[in-house]
C-alpha cells in the first residue's frame, strides 16, 4: 500500500483511468491502469474464478464470517492471492472495461476528498482498522481519482479528487453490523474535506453541505424559485435542503 501512495504522482501519469484497490486488514493493492487502445479484443474473463469463486465462494465465506466476524481479514487476503494478485490484460469497448461485476447486494459509501489528501486519509483508515480489532471491512476499498470541474453541487468542486470507495457486503441477503465503520470513515472523510457521493450513503444534513460546498447558497436559491412548492422533494432531499 505504502509503495502505491508514495509513488501517486507516477501512477496518475502512466495512464489516463488510474484507480487501484485496496484490501483491507493487510497491505495488498491491485493496480488498475485503462487507456485507450487499437490492439483487437481480447479477455481472461473465465466463469470458474469470476463466479464460481470470485462470486459463489465469496459469498458463502462472508456468510460464514457474519458468525466468526475475526475471518473477514483472512478472507480478505485469501481472495487478494486467488484473484488480484497475478497481472491480467482485458481488451473491450469502453463500456465493458469500466463496468465491472458488483457481485451481490451490498452498502457503499464513497466520498471525494482533495487529491493531496489521499495517502494521509488511506492510511488512517488502515490505522483505524489496526487499532480497533472489533472493526471489520471487507475488500475492496477502492480509490479512483477525477479532475476538479465547476459544477456548483458537484464533489470535485474546483479541486482535483481522489473518490474513496468503502464496501460492506450483504451474503444471501443478511446485513452486517457496520455503523462503526462507517461512522469511522465519514469522520476520516470529514476530517479532510470530504463531500458524500450523492448516491451513496451518507449521513450529511444542510448544515455539512453549507460547509462543503461554496455554491450551496446559489444552488438552493435557484432550486427554490424553479420548484417554490417542493413538487420534487421527498424525505432525503427534504434533509438536504433544510
């Protein structure tokens, strides 16, 4: 993880779709590079691994470890050197390469936070699965990176971003305990600037969206004369905007 982080600025400029993966509960990280190519499709996807274990497997495991929650790091590990520990070339219409299997049902929270501030965030999540034994997260934490933009509600608001991406699975449907991982993370995201993915969980009210956004005022404004009588809000946007 640290080789990654320390060597960013190289990482961002060797391809076009920089993101990587981390495993949480160890130091692993699958590098993903996507660029642009004339060379002819080509694919290593196969069912046995992608489903059969990448998918089935998986599921049971983390089904298993809802009764022993200490397994998640070693499933974690495990499935780090089963499936993402060997390099892999796939070739597709664009679409295909940056649409990827979701697996089972799942919780996501994925919050943007200035560029600079990715290797110190990244590592004190890290710390603070280290510190806490009674934190579980399950892989992958992914970190992809877009360019800053003058959209007024938009996470990457006149900054360049680096997105943090924290996954909790669902096996056959059961929900894992994970408000103190996710308060912990929101705290991390906050702490740095974050700005909630709007449509990923969150737990932000108009009170944090004034603080993250300088255009938040201008938004309303004109969200409020264009819909004076709230025909487009519900319940989460009622929270949003007041």
């Amino acid at each position: 993880l640290l080789q990654v982080l320390n060597h960013l600025e190289d990482h961002l400029k060797r391809s076009q779709y920089f993101r990587f993966l981390w495993f949480p509960h160890s130091e692993n990280v699958s590098v993903i590079y996507q660029d642009p190519t004339n060379k002819p499709p080509s694919s290593s996807a196969n069912w046995l691994w992608d489903y059969a274990v990448g998918y089935y497997l998986l599921e049971f495991l983390l089904w298993i470890s809802t009764f022993a929650p200490g397994l998640v790091c070693w499933i974690n590990r495990f499935f780090f050197w089963l499936l993402f520990s060997s390099r892999v070339e796939n070739i597709a219409i664009s679409y295909k390469i940056f649409n990827y299997e979701c697996r089972f049902k799942q919780h996501v929270q994925d919050w943007a936070i200035p560029i600079e501030k990715t290797k110190e965030a990244l590592l004190e999540l890290k710390a603070a699965l280290e510190n806490n034994p009674k934190l579980v997260a399950h892989y992958p934490v992914e970190v992809r990176f877009a360019q800053g933009d003058e959209i007024w509600l938009s996470p990457c608001f006149r900054r360049d971003s680096c997105y943090m991406n924290i996954i909790m699975y669902r096996p056959y449907g059961k929900n894992i305990p994970r408000l103190n991982y996710w308060l912990t993370y929101e705290g991390i995201m906050k702490k740095h600037g974050g700005r909630p993915h709007w449509a990923k969980a969150h737990s932000c009210t108009r009170k944090d969206f004034e603080k993250m956004y300088p255009a938040f005022p201008k938004f309303c404004s004109v969200r409020e004369k264009l819909d004076p009588t709230g025909m487009f809000l519900n319940a989460y946007l009622e929270k949003v905007f007041y």
